[in-house]
C-alpha cells in the first residue's frame, strides 16, 4: 500500500512538472514582422469569438470590418504603427485605438495574437484568412458614431 501511494505522488509530481511551461493563451508567437495579411477574430481570452472582426494590415494601413455592436457589418480603416514589439493604430478620422497590443504573428504565419495592453488584459487570436467580398462589400464606409470600434 505504501509502494502505491509513493507511486502516485512520483505520477502527480510527473504531471505537474509536464504540465508546466506550457501556453494557454494561443500559438507560439514571434513579433508583429510579418502581420502585413487579412485575419479572422477566432478567440477571445481563450473562448470562441460569437462576434465578427476581419482585419487587413497592409503597408501601414488596417481595415478593420466589424459585427460586434450592430446586424450590419461596419468599416473603420486606418494606420497602424509597431514601436518596440507594441502594435498600435489611429482612425483616420483621428480617434485612437481603444489600447495598444502586444503579441504577435505564430511562427507559422497562421495566427496573430494580441494581447491588450489594459489593467486587465484581454488576448484576442486571429486566423489568417480571406476577407469575403460579401463582407467587404456589406460594410459601410463611415464610422457611426454610436458603433465603437473593436480596436
């Protein structure tokens, strides 16, 4: 009975060892070189995303195509800028991002990850993609002043 009990702990002991070290909060990421692609909201601090965000970065510039506080998919674009391994952007209408991010593209080019530079982080993962025309073509291209922006 002693033998099976000092096995356990050793089992235990095993587990907790292998267990630590690991990710939960998404891919393997290096920095923001190669964010210039179209990416699809997959995950919010780890739980599927029951909203739409498509984002293009691209020479600078982002487009970004939300449904999140409307039926309609709504268009924001603006620049975007990374200093020092944080991503950060403004509207061209002049309003700011909502909080820069930290994160960036997985080793494989698959996912972006972004992680709010708030009191209370938010990690949002992205899935490389292609922006359906349909979306494109749906979203309007003013800024409602009663929608906020997902960024």
């Amino acid at each position: 009975m002693k033998i099976f009990k000092i096995l356990s702990l050793a089992v235990l002991l095993l587990f907790a060892l292998s267990c630590k070290g690991k990710k939960p909060n998404g891919p393997e990421v290096g920095g923001f070189e190669n964010i210039e692609n179209e990416w699809k909201l997959v995950s919010v601090d780890g739980v599927e995303a029951d909203f739409h965000v498509y984002i293009k970065f691209e020479s600078g510039l982002f487009a970004l195509y939300q449904q999140v506080y409307s039926l309609d998919f709504v268009f924001y674009e603006g620049e975007y800028s990374v200093d020092g391994g944080v991503l950060s952007g403004t509207y061209f209408d002049g309003g700011e991002w909502k909080t820069s991010y930290t994160g960036g593209v997985s080793t494989d080019g698959k996912f972006l990850t972004l992680k709010s530079k708030e009191s209370t982080p938010v990690t949002y993962i992205y899935e490389a993609c292609t922006i359906p025309e349909n979306i494109r073509e749906e979203a309007t291209a003013t800024r409602s002043e009663e929608i906020v922006p997902f960024l």
